[in-house]
C-alpha cells in the first residue's frame, strides 16, 4: 500500500517583491510529496534529476518518509530548471528561464517495489508521461489525482483529454477550467469537464479558496486570508499534495472525505507561501498543521 | 423601532448577454429595502424621484410593507436614470447614460414617523448625503451600516472618510478595499480600514463571495456557484439589505449574527441575478429564501 507521486524535482529562481532567491529545490513532485508526507508515510516519488542535484537534498527527502527509490539520476545531465518573477500583486508570473534539461527525455521508470500504489498523484507534466504511469502500473490505483495546466491545454490537447479520461479527480484553476470546457460559468465548465472522465473535480482559485465538484454536489472551500504571500510557488502542487495524502490516510473516497481532505491541502498551502520555496513545508509539525486547519473551521463556520 | 433605508430610487436600463431592458424600476433603495422587506416588516425609505416615477411602483413598496412616507415626488422632474451594459463576463460594465435629474439636488427629509429609526442602512450615495441622514436622526441608531463606491473614493475622498467615520459596518468591493487603504492584501487593507472608524468590514468578492472583518476576527462567506448570471444590477444592494434586514430581525449586534446576515443577504443576491431588475426579488416566498440558504450551508460546511 503506498501513495505514489510523479511530477517534477527541480531547481527554481525564484523573484518576489520581498525578495529573490538562487537555485533552490522545487517541483511539482518536490511540492507534492513533502506535503503527502505529513499524513501518510508510505508515499514515494517517480521523477528524473541530474547529478547536479546534491545528495543531501535526496536526502531530506527520505528524512520525512519519503521514498526515493524512483527517482532516476541521470549522469552528466542537468536537473530541470524555471526561473520566474512575481508581480506585486502575486497573482501573476513571468517566466524568465526553462531549461527542461534532464526532463527532455523523461521515461518513468516504475520500480517493483512501487507496484503497491493504491493512490496516484499525478503532479504537473506532459500528459503523456502521466498517462505512461498510469499504464505500467500492474493494478489501478484506488484514487488517482491528476494536476495539470493551460500549457498542455494550448499544445497537446488530444494527449490531455486520454489522460484526463483515465483520471478521477482533476485539479485546474478557474482560468484553466474555462479554457478547457469553453464555459465561462464554473457550474458549466464543471459540469462538461465531469463528462470527460473524472467524477470528481477540483477548481483552485487561489486567494479565493476552491471548489470541489461531484455530481450535483458543490464545496466551496475558503482560503486562509493572509497578510502576505511571500512566495506562491509550489502553492498548488502543496495543495495536491496534501489533499491526496490525506485521502491515503482516512482511505475511503467519497464526497465528505474529499472535502476535509482539501480543508487540509489549503492548510499545507497557506503554509507554504508564507517563505521561499520548501523551506517553511519542510519543517511544520503536527500541531501546527491542525491549529491551522482549526482557523479554516473558524473562518467559515457559521450556524443556522 | 424601524428600519431606514436611504439610497437610489431610480428608472435603469440595462443590457446583458441574454437581452436588454427599456427604464425599469432600480436603485439601491429599491433593491436594498426590497431584500431588507423579507427579514424586518418596518422597513422605511428615504429617497427621491420625479413625476414620471409610476404611482402602482410606489405602491408596490408598500404591498411588501415599505413606508414610503420618506420617498420624495419632485413634480415636473425626472427621476434618477443610468443606462449600462454588461460585457460578457458579467463582471465589468460600461455606463452608457447617468442623468442626475433629481438627485441632483437630493435633500434627504426626514419625516418624524422615522425618527424611531434603530436601524440605518445607507445605500450609496453622495458622502455628504449619507452624512447628513446620520446628522438629522435625533438619536444615533443602534446599527448604521454603509456602502459606497470608488466613485466617491475618486472625487470626494474627505467627505467619505467623514461619513465612514460614524458608521458601524462599511460593505465595499475588493477593489475598493484596495483603493481606499492602498494596500493589496485584504487583511492589511481591512487592518487599516478598521482604524478609519466602522467595527465592521464586509468586502464584497461577486462570485468569489464576502469576507467579514471585526478586531481580529475573519469570517469568509461563500458565493452561491451559478450556472448564469442574468443580471448583476442591484446584486451589492440586495446583499447590504438584507445583511441589515436579518440583523434588525435578531436585533442583537454581534459577529456571529452577522455571519448570519451576510449569508441570508448573499442568499437574496443570489436570487437577484437571475432575473432582470427586481422580478425575481419581489416575488420570493420565505420558503424559497430558507431553501436557498440551506444551499448555502451544504455549500460550505464540513466536519473535522
């Protein structure tokens, strides 16, 4: 039994208005699993890094659980590496550099003892590698988690929408929920995106909190309102994370299991925001992660 | 013991994806003493129209028992007219007419009959006329709540910052917000408009739904997720009546009776978009609004 996660492991520069950091650790993966390693401990990763990638950042993965039997170290190659600037209003980005290095040619190895996978997250990546995994599994996981972007979404729809099919929940921003089912209305983007194959579908909306949608039923989640967001990379993918490893740890998937799991996933997300990168998401503890969910409880509970 | 509202009693014409209106009967008095109607049953207005305003819409206030003792009939001038369309995200709109006409010289009087006024609800307005409603009340109400507009904020920043002064409760947008504290993050920009005077704050978010601020308490309040928005006029108008109107109901003024408020206001908005005008705000059974306000609590409520 394990919580398999694929996605990126790389290296950011990261610039906000309160600062501006050199390389440091990131990824979808990165993001994803540290945040699964706060519920669950059997949770393991599939991503590819070069061997400039120090040893003591595999490390500190395995220090929070977190199997890396998966992840591939290519000799002589370099890591992944983005490079964005934040505007001041933190909402949106610019790209400065990509340099997709060791990802270029990416083939998701399984290892054996990973066949055990009963939850998949799926974190941000072409399509197609997503779909391999998928499909070298020997069994179909009980819950598979799929994170994705506009990026696939303008190059390789085709490739998305077979993934997506194999899916049961799907994680995308409004903007991306309105490009991808051509509704303005997220009530009608949800409800043709839920055609497509996963029963269940999240739309993150940043400050805004999220929407979970399932059937006829909606959730409307808050967000944290903070006084400042120091960095909003990872944001997302900690969110995912969490959400998925918290499935993993209650281990039954219905509706109101969902909507606990993204009270906890935001928790770890407002986290995360609050210093550059991983550095606040390595070091939480379990109290600190239940009295801040205990603030989405006070912030919108109300009783009727 | 009553209930005042002051604001717009207006004629608009409006244009939206789904058709356009010839003058239909609008304003935020109308709107907000409408919504305010179906909590608190001594509901009074103060405004002004022209000749031209119909009689039988003046006797419709009163079929849903709305003193209009208050409501001034300027003989020979025209009532208030704004004509705007909407773009297709339903969040932006152009104005296309504003004809003062009457309000250009509003007086508000105040009948004695209102002088048992506990609580006030000022529509946007002129600060000045706002102000000067505050002024003639012979004893402070229990409750004044206020909403304006960047407008005022744009032209007449020390008169509105007079007027926020006196009051309890100020509802704007999150661009407002904004605009008035010069702070981008919502916290930050409540922190310091909370020093401005009210103990309150609603900001406003359309579909992303309202937060409450009060010392160091947050309460985030969904929006109703709708498949179509017909028609967002009135919708800031219908929430702050009926905010007011359930808080006159209960009658004691206190952070968790206003959570409550702020959902059965965003309740009657909810409902006010899916028609033209005030169509559907005039015709709801209480039913119908208690059936939507458990929409609401399914929306939003989890358990940890």
């Amino acid at each position: 039994m394990s919580l398999l996660v694929i996605g990126t492991v790389a290296f950011d520069a990261i610039e906000t208005p309160f600062g501006k950091t050199d390389k440091i650790v990131g990824g979808a993966a990165t993001y994803a699993s540290l945040a699964a390693s706060y519920f669950y401990n059997k949770t393991k990763i599939i991503a590819v890094v070069g061997d400039d990638f120090p040893q003591e950042d595999i490390e500190s993965f395995n220090e929070h659980h977190i199997d890396t039997e998966g992840l591939q170290v290519k000799k002589g190659e370099n890591s992944f590496f983005w490079s964005g600037k934040y505007h001041n209003d933190m909402n949106s980005r610019d790209t400065l550099v990509t340099e997709l290095n060791v990802l270029a040619d990416f083939d998701p190895i399984i290892p054996e003892s990973y066949q055990d996978c009963e939850y998949l997250m799926l974190g941000n990546l072409t399509p197609q590698i997503q779909q391999t995994v998928i499909k070298r599994l020997k069994n179909r996981p009980k819950l598979i988690v799929m994170d994705t972007m506009n990026f696939w979404m303008d190059i390789a729809m085709d490739d998305l929408l077979q993934t997506i099919k194999m899916v049961d929940v799907l994680t995308i921003n409004d903007a991306e929920a309105r490009q991808l089912s051509g509704e303005y209305s997220l009530v009608k983007a949800a409800r043709k995106i839920l055609t497509l194959g996963p029963k269940y579908l999240i739309i993150k909306k940043g400050e805004h909190g999220a929407l979970l949608f399932h059937e006829n039923h909606i959730f409307s989640a808050p967000a944290l309102p903070l006084a400042e967001v120091f960095d909003p990379t990872g944001a997302g993918d900690t969110f995912a994370g969490g959400f998925i490893g918290y499935m993993a740890k209650v281990g039954t998937i219905n509706f109101n299991n969902m909507k606990n799991a993204i009270i906890f996933g935001s928790a770890l997300a407002s986290f995360c925001v609050e210093k550059f990168g991983t550095e606040k998401l390595k070091n939480l503890t379990p109290q600190e992660v239940n009295e801040r969910v205990q603030q989405f409880v006070e912030l919108s509970s109300f009783e009727i």
